[in-house]
C-alpha cells in the first residue's frame, strides 16, 4: 500500500491546460504533474512549497500542496540615523614605560574649582586625609621616602687581565731528565720538598702493611733538593713570559707575585735576570698608571654624586701606603656629610657609614646631628663601626668599646642566589654569629694520608703559595689617618 511523505517542491512551469509541472526541490526527480486546484493561489513559478507526494509503480502524485510560511516581521528595531557632524579621528599616545606624567606635569598646577579651599578639607561624614592607615600597624609617623634623581653613570675600565703560564720552559726541563727523576720533579712542582717528604712516608707507610722494604728517603729528597731551583726559575720564566705579552693590562696582583718571586730565585742566567729588570721596570709603570687611574676615578664618582662608589673606591688602592690627596679627600669628606642629614633615611645612612668606615677619610666624616627617624638597623651598624668611627658613635650617644676589634666590611657570600639583602640585614647576619669579626684563616694543610707515592704517581698537592706583600689602606698625606684595608666590597641597599 503506497504511503505518502511530506517534501519541499518547486513548481517549474504552468501550462496553457492549467497543469503545473513540479520537481523535488533542488533535485532532478521525482517530478510530475499537478492539478490546478490542489495549487495554492498566488503560485508563480520557481515557488518552493511543502507538498503531501505519494509515489507507488506509476509514479508520484501531488496530494496537496500548503503554501510556504511567511517570514516575521522584526518590529521594535532602533533606526540608526548619520550624523551631521564631520568625522574627526581619535589618537593616542601611550606615555613611556617608567614616566611619571611627563613633563607638563612639572609646571605650575591649575586653580581649583572650589577657590582657595585647603587639599586636605573634607566635606562633613568624610574620612580625613590622615586618618589613612600606613600599614598593618597603622603607623602615621613614619616618613614618606624622598625621591631623587639619580646620578649619572660612570664609563667603566676594562678588567685587568690575569695571566695564563703555559709549561713551555717547565716542559723543556722535564724532557731532559731521566724518566726515574720526572716522577719526583712533578712533585716537586706541586708542592716542594715537603710533597716529596709525605710522598714517602705514605708509600714507605703502604709498603711496610704489605710486608716489604721501606724505599730510602735521603736519595729520593737529595734529587728533590737538586731539582727545586731548576724547577722554580722554569716555572718563573713561564709565568713571566705570559705577562711580557700583557704587561700594560696585566693585573697587578699578578705582576706584584712575579716580582717578589724573583727575589727568591738562585742561579739565574743573563737572560733570566734581564726578564727579571723588565717585570720590575714594568711594575713601577703599572703601579702610577693604576694610581693614576684611581684617583681619576674617585675625583669623577665624587663630581657626579656617587659618593658611596667614591668611598668604597677610595679604600681600593693600586699600591700599598700610597697617599689620598688632601684636596680630594676634602671633596668626599664635603660630600659624604652632605648626604648625612636629619631627613635622610636611615638606609642611607647606613649604606653612606659602611662605605666611610673603610675609608681613609673614615676619622673626619662627622655630621650636624643624628636624623629625625633612628633605626634599630641604624643603630647597629654605629655600634659595630663605632671602633673605626668613634666620632659617630658619640654623635649617637653609643659608648666604643676600647676592647672592640676593628670591623671587616660586610660582603655577600659569592655562592648565595638568593634575593638582595639590605645592610641592615647583613648586620644582623653579623651580630649574630660570634667572631664575625675575627680575620679569616687560610686553607687547612693537606694531611699527609692525601699524598701519594713519589715512586709511582706523581702527587696531587696544592701548589706553594707565593709571599705577596700585605697592602694596608692608603693614608691621606697630613690629613687622615690610615684604616686597615679591605679589599672587599661593602654590599647595601641604595649604593646610588
């Protein structure tokens, strides 16, 4: 039994009979014909209409055929009408990053509205200016930081080089030596004599466990003894030969070593001791070039503001006991005072105080009066400076203890990666560890179980250490007395 099923048609052309002719809509088949009457009325061609079709084995018929919905009228619409006025384009211009309003906001400010009514008068039922709470503790007191500008920067020197001895004469000698006496000859290099000594003790300390004989020491320390000058001008001669390339940008403490070294030298040749007059010839150049230098570049931190860099430079001489110009320590004296005042904070205070105490104007920086707000960071970088700053410490009314040891500069730990501490923060660090501070002692002596046999492997001890003349602060010539030296660098908060 045929069923029928509901599609869209579209009617394709009327005949002069009154038939129409249709197809599915959008599709060649199925298509037929259809009657007049079943046609809604207002039908035109090409109109697409819903239709009831029946198909069976004699085709598809049209049952009846319902007009298409008319689409709803959008009512309520808002009528959008252009504008007489001529188009004008919106710009803008974003402010640079770290501007605080530019420069128009330095002139004068613009008259109120409400006349010559105070900023801080509010209207009845209105919170008060001062009634804002300054943090958690509601602190009203404590003074607002100043802002400044800060000073312009210093052009930096380039680093001094360091040397970088290649084993060219040291190789020469070991190549000449029987294999038997090269052995001992790397130990000697490594550590003198006394390497060789702890090499056979351990080897003889071994030997005896083992159940055998003990080697002899005197002939094994008679070649060490025989081989240590030849060794040393060898190892000299590689270190001099590297500086001779450098020797105008060489580091000094490098080229002070060399120098001390080759007084303790023995059987040198000519051309041993003509390398010899040539280091100490370019030591003398190097020392006035660097002091030189140096008080250029406590003059230049001075002129531009950066009192802190002064000071700490000032305390950094290129040579031991060389005088601070009075005229120049006059200048950082000036202006290491003029940043002591009452309504300076309290970082600055003491990031200006760790800097002086170290320098050799440390006795003549005295200010006016104490500032207006004392912080307990404040009051205890006095107190541990005041044995190099007495003149401070009564300021403060802190009494110096004539049994103090002279403090050491605070510094960072050169392995921390932690955030920035502030020098009130290093002060605590200091004031809570017992023998802050005491001096520093060298490397503990390796123990003679590191040693290995001079006999078979060549030994691993640390290199002898060169005698390196101690450089005390400079003094001022008649007018400061002399600090003991740091080389170490204070590090605070606000250093500029």
């Amino acid at each position: 039994m045929p069923m029928s099923r509901r599609i869209e048609i579209e009617l394709t052309s009327k005949r002069p009979d009154g038939t129409w002719t249709w197809r599915a809509a959008g599709a060649r088949e199925p298509r037929g014909e259809v009657v007049d009457s079943v046609v809604p009325a207002g039908a035109n061609v090409n109109d697409i209409m819903r239709a009831d079709v029946e198909t069976d084995l004699d085709g598809s018929r049209v049952l009846s055929i319902t007009p298409p919905k008319a689409k709803n009228v959008r009512t309520g619409l808002l009528e959008i009408l252009p504008s007489t006025k001529a188009f004008e384009p919106v710009t803008q211009q974003l402010a640079k990053k770290g501007s605080r309003g530019g420069d128009d906001r330095k002139g004068p400010r613009r008259e109120r509205k409400d006349g010559d009514k105070p900023r801080g008068e509010r209207k009845d039922g209105d919170r008060a200016r001062g009634d804002r709470k300054e943090g958690a503790d509601g602190r009203t007191d404590r003074p607002r930081r100043q802002f400044f500008d800060a000073p312009p920067e210093l052009p930096q020197r380039p680093k001094a080089k360091r040397i970088r001895p290649l084993r060219v004469n040291v190789d020469a000698v070991l190549a000449e030596l029987p294999e038997a006496h090269r052995t001992i000859a790397e130990t000697v290099l490594n550590g003198g004599v006394p390497a060789v000594r702890a090499a056979i003790e351990e080897q003889n300390r071994l030997a005896v466990a083992a159940g055998k004989e003990k080697v002899p020491a005197e002939g094994l320390l008679q070649i060490a003894e025989q081989l240590l000058p030849r060794l040393r001008v060898a190892e000299w001669r590689d270190k001099a030969i590297s500086a001779e390339s450098i020797i105008h940008d060489i580091d000094l403490r490098d080229l002070r070593s060399i120098v001390v070294t080759a007084d303790q030298l023995v059987a040198i040749d000519e051309e041993t001791r003509a390398l010899v007059a040539k280091m100490k010839q370019g030591l003398v150049i190097r020392q006035e070039t660097e002091t030189k230098n140096w008080l250029d570049d406590v003059a230049a931190a001075t002129s531009v503001g950066r009192v802190v860099r002064a000071l700490r430079l000032s305390s950094q001489p290129p040579k031991a006991g060389v005088p601070f110009p009075a005229p120049l320590a006059a200048q950082i004296v000036a202006a290491t005072v003029a940043g002591l005042t009452t309504d300076a904070p309290s970082e600055r205070w003491i990031a200006l105080l760790e800097a002086a105490a170290f320098s050799p104007v440390h006795a003549k920086v005295l200010p006016a009066a104490v500032p207006a707000v004392i912080s307990e960071d404040l009051t205890k970088t006095v107190t541990r400076l005041s044995p190099l700053m007495p003149q401070i410490a009564a300021l403060f009314g802190i009494a110096v203890d004539p049994k103090a040891r002279p403090p050491r500069p605070l510094q960072v730990p050169r392995g921390d990666k932690g955030p920035h501490k502030r020098a009130g923060e290093l002060n605590k660090s200091a004031d809570g560890k017992p023998g802050a501070d005491k001096p520093r002692r060298g490397p503990k002596p390796q123990a003679a179980d590191s040693q290995k046999p001079a006999a078979d492997v060549v030994a691993s001890t640390p290199e002898s250490s060169e005698p390196v003349a101690s450089s005390p602060e400079p003094v001022i010539d008649q007018v400061v007395e002399a600090p003991v030296i740091s080389e170490s660098e204070v590090t605070t908060e606000q250093a500029e």
